[in-house]
C-alpha cells in the first residue's frame, strides 16, 4: 500500500467553535491538546513527511483534508469515545482511509470500538505505530522495526498477514463466511519513550498556544506499581514504571514553555504541568529530575500530580520547591478509612492530612481530587468534602463522581447500578445508582460541594491574601467552578428523569408481580 498521507484526529468533547470566550475561560474546561497522539504523530512523521494531526479540543478540522488522507489515526479516552466513534464512522463513510483507533478507552474496549475502525491498535504505541506502517507500506522489515512477521502478498491492504502483529485487533470471517474479531495478543510496550512531541504538528496548536488555559504540559513516566480499584490508567500502562531520561524530560519542558509563552497576548497562569499519575514511584529518578530541572536555567513554576506519600518525603518537598512547584495535586478521593479500603487505595485519613500539612509547610499548595459516589457515600458528602477542604487549607479542587470503564474491576462490581453507557457523560457526572442515594441526589453533593469551596467569601479571600499567580488562578478556576455547577444543573434534569423511567419500570414489575400473585391466589381458590 501506497501511504502518502496520514492524519491524526483527537475527537473533543466538546468540539471546539469559534467563541471569544476562548480568550479566558475557553469553553468550560482546559482543553490541553492529547501529547500521546502528538508523540505519535511525531513517530510517524519521520517515516511519512506528510503527517498532520487535528485536535477538536484546539481548532475546527479541515475534513476534505483528513478524508484525502491514506490513513487516519483516532485517539480516545473514554470521554471523547463517542465523539470518536462519529467522526471514525463518517470518515469511513467518505473515504477510502484506512481508519485505525487506539488510545485508553479503544485498547480497553476493543470489541466496541473495532465496530467503527479497521483496525485496533492497542496499548501504548509509540514503537508499535512504526512497524505497522511499515507493514502497510509493504515489507515490515524497516530499519529498527521489532516487528518481523508478515510481509504482503499482494497489492492491498486486505493481503497483509498481521495475524502475529502483537497487540492488534481487527475483523475477519472464518472459513464458513462467519465473521468474529482477531486479537493478536497483548501489545508489547515500547523500550524507550524519551521522544519529545513535535508540538508543530498539531494543526493551530502554536496559533492557540498563548491562551490562557491551554498550560504546558509534559509527561516524564508511565506505569503506577498500585491498584486502586477505579483506575483505568494503571490497567492501561501496567504496574512497571517506565521513565524518561532527566535531560530529555528537561529539555521537553524547555521547548513546551517557550512553545507557549513566545506570543504577543499575555499569559495570565504561567504554569507548566507535569502530568504523570505517579511521578514519585521511582524516587531515585524523581531526585534525578528534580535536580536537572534546578541545574538547569528553566525558571519556572510547575504543578504535579501525587500521591499522598510524597508528603511525607521531606528531601522530595524541598527539591520540588526549588524547582520551581507551587502545588501537589493529592489523589486524595476519599476522607474515610473505609472508602480507601473497599476501592483498594492504600493510605489512610491520617496519613494523608499528615501529608496534606506537611506539604503545606514546605511552602507548596495542595489541591484535592475527589470522587464521589463511594459505596459509603450518603447524603451531606457535599458539605463532609468541602468542610475537609476548607479546615486542611486545601487550595483548590477538582471534584468527580466514579466512572467505570469496563476493564476496571469498579466497572466488573458495579455493572448493575449503571444508569447508561453514554460515554460522553464521563466528565464527572453521576452514571451509576450510588448505593444510599439517589442519582440525582449525587449530583447535587457534587454540586453542593463545589459551591461552598468556590463561594464568593472565599474568592475574595484568596483574592485579598494570595500572591499575583494565585489571586488570577483562584479567579479562573472561580469561573470554571461556576460553569461546571451550570453543566452539572442541567444534568440533573436528565438524571431524575432516567430516576423516574427506573420507578416506573419497577411500579411496573412490582404490578406485574401482584397481578400474578392474585392470579395465582384465585387459581388456588377455584380447585
Ligand atoms: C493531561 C490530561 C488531561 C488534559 C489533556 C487531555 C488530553 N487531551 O490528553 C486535560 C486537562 C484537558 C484533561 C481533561 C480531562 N481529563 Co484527563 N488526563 C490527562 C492525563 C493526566 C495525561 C494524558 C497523557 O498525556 N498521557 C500520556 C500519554 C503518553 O498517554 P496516552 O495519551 O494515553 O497515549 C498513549 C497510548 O494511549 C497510545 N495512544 C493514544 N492515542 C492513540 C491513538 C492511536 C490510533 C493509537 C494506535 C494509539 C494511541 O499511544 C500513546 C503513546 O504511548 C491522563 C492520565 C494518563 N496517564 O493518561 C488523564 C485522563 C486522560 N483524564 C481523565 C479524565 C477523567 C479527564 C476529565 C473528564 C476530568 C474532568 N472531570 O474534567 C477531563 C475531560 C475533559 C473533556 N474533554 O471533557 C481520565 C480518563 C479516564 C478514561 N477512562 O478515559 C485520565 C486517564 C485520568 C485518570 N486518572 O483516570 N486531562
Ligand atoms: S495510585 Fe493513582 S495511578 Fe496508581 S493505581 Fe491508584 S489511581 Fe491509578
């Protein structure tokens, strides 16, 4: 096969539009482009010159140009499926590309997503896309390629053997006509990932970059050596954690800052995101990067993703602060013992305010994730998270309702209380039948919570007593608090309607039940 041409497409949820709220609040979420998809995109660059990717999260997308493409690459998260979904059937409907997904939610849900694409390309595919290009193009004997199989037999697609490609999925039929799906095995992850995006490749990406809410970000490891029950990252990258070198880590950031800062508009949050689950799993590496980060002439300020372990590590807290981080971003999740252990997350309520204060008096911010809908949640969670927040000085959150992608064991023990499988909904809103609450009633705690922490009291708080980048941080994410509760309060019609739908089917059960119970009775009565 001939491939001249390859576009990549992130799917947005929701797509961008042309609106000047774009200038600040940019549309009711940061919408921080997929560095997983650039990364790839920048792999497959080197081997076809004419590679592109579109983002719906950055800028609207030149479709004649997608649909003129050989292949198409489709990355999705289990938000963005469904959006994803659409754009791969209509491409398939206009084109004659080769449309191939992949991404977190496709690799989980293969059989799902293989409905809408020609192939699955599964895990993490940084080494993986090359070798089937290559395989495409014609030999699968590339420079470099670890990939040995194959070869084509013919003039197509359709006679490329990939039956030993690891880690691919496609559709075939059997000897008797019948069609069913091959997986060839678990995808092997890649030997190095030190490979910096080519942030050019993104389509608009420099033009968008200088907005406010679009950060830098990099990514440095992969894998997490935990379990916790809801997390579909760790059952994605694995439990071995991989890591980039310090200098190339140094040198990505370097260029994602001048990437986005090089811009007439002024930025308002100069912050670069490293955005790894669990940056600190490898303690020796995180020093090494730390240090490199110190030595270098970077002069910066980061936040990160943690666990609650890292503060507790009084060398890993003072190098962090002179690196230039302002703020941990706790996977705090729960506040009660008992969620922590049902869910599998190792730690305790103690261990974590400890290492909340102790943050703290390093001189770093700790904001709290949290999720809602715990198998103990019950009604006033709300007020419980947000008098947590308020007590531990917890400077800022992001509040969620468990989510569950099959491939999780949530997903496996939950299947039952799923109100639907509108993926799209996966952005923190209530999808299940929490256990003492209705639907709708955890939607509002979500909400509640989010309104007494972002209240007006504390903005001004924070507004009087913060530094410059707090005081403008605070009041971005006031707004963005603000536009979320709106979303949520629409959700809630939707989901007391789904309430009322499941008391009508089961008043409908419980009447049937009745009705055969005194058919029954009379039945009895009459012999
Ligand atoms: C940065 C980030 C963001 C950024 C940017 C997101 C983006 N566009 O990538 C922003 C801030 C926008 C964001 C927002 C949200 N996020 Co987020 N985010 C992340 C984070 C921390 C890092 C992403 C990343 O760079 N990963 C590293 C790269 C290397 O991995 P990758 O992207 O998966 O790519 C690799 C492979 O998957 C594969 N691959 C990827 N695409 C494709 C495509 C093809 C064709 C192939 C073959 C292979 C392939 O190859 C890549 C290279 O190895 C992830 C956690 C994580 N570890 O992924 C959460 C994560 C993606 N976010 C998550 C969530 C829930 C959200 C929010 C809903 C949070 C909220 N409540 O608002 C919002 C959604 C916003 C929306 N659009 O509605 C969840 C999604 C869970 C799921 N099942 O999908 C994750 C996994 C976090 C978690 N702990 O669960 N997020
Ligand atoms: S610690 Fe974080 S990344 Fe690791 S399994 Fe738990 S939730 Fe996932």
């Amino acid at each position: 096969m001939e491939v001249r041409k390859v576009r990549f497409v992130e799917p947005g949820n929701l797509p961008y539009r042309r609106s000047p709220k774009n200038l600040y609040t940019y549309e009711r979420y940061i919408r921080n482009p997929s560095i997983g998809l650039l990364t790839l995109a920048t792999v497959v660059h080197g081997v076809v010159p004419d590679t592109l990717m579109y983002s719906e999260s950055i800028s609207y997308v030149n479709w004649d140009d997608v649909y003129d493409a050989d292949i198409v690459f489709i990355g999705i998260f289990t938000f963005n499926a469904n959006r994803g979904y659409e754009i791969a059937d209509r491409i398939r409907e206009r084109s004659d590309a080769l449309v191939v997904m992949g991404g977190l939610h496709a690799s989980l849900n293969y059989p799902e997503a293989i409905a809408h694409c020609d192939y699955v390309l599964l895990g993490e595919a940084d080494e993986s896309i090359r070798d089937f290009i290559c395989a495409l193009m014609g030999s699968g004997q590339d420079e470099g390629s670890s990939w040995r199989g194959g070869g084509s037999q013919g003039t197509g697609v359709r006679y490329i053997d990939f039956s030993n490609f690891p880690g691919l999925v496609y559709s075939a039929t059997n000897d008797a006509g019948d069609p069913h799906i091959v997986h060839t095995g678990n995808p092997k992850p890649p030997h190095n990932i030190d490979l910096i995006p080519d942030r050019d490749l993104l389509y608009r990406y420099r033009k968008m970059a200088g907005h406010s809410t679009l950060w830098p970000q990099v990514h440095a490891s992969r894998g997490c050596p935990h379990s916790c029950d809801y997390c579909a990252v760790v059952r994605h990258f694995g439990h071995r954690v991989r890591t980039r070198s310090p200098e190339n880590v140094v040198e990505d950031i370097r260029q994602a800052i001048n990437f986005h800062d090089r811009r007439l508009m002024p930025r308002f949050s100069k912050v670069c995101w490293i955005t790894d689950d669990n940056f600190f799993a490898d303690r020796a590496w995180a020093i090494s990067v730390l240090k490199a980060i110190i030595a270098s002439d970077i002069n910066y300020r980061f936040t990160i993703q943690a666990r609650y372990e890292v503060g507790l590590d009084d060398e890993m807290l003072d190098l962090l602060k002179r690196a230039g981080f302002i703020e941990l971003a706790m996977g705090i999740e729960f506040i009660e013992d008992r969620d922590f252990e049902t869910y599998h997350k190792k730690c305790s309520n103690e261990e974590v305010i400890r290492a909340i204060h102790n943050t703290q008096a390093h001189g770093l911010n700790v904001r709290g994730l949290f999720i809602f809908g715990a198998k103990h949640h019950t009604k006033g969670i709300g007020r419980q998270v947000a008098a947590f927040v308020e007590e531990h000085g917890i400077s800022g959150v992001l509040l969620q309702s468990m989510y569950f992608v099959p491939g999780t064991p949530v997903y496996e023990a939950s299947k039952g209380r799923l109100l639907h499988e509108d993926w799209s909904k996966c952005t923190g809103h209530v999808v299940h039948w929490p256990d003492n609450m209705r639907p709708a009633e955890l939607e509002q705690e979500v909400i509640e919570a989010s309104s007494l922490i972002y209240s007006k009291k504390n903005l001004w708080r924070k507004l009087l007593r913060r530094p410059w980048i707090e005081k403008v941080l605070a009041l971005g994410e006031h707004y963005w608090h603000k536009s979320i509760r709106s979303d949520m309060r629409k959700e809630l019609a939707y989901l007391k309607e789904l309430e009322n739908q499941t008391f009508q089917q089961q008043l409908a059960v419980q009447q049937l039940a009745v009705q055969q119970l005194a058919v029954q009775q009379l039945a009895q009565a009459l012999q």
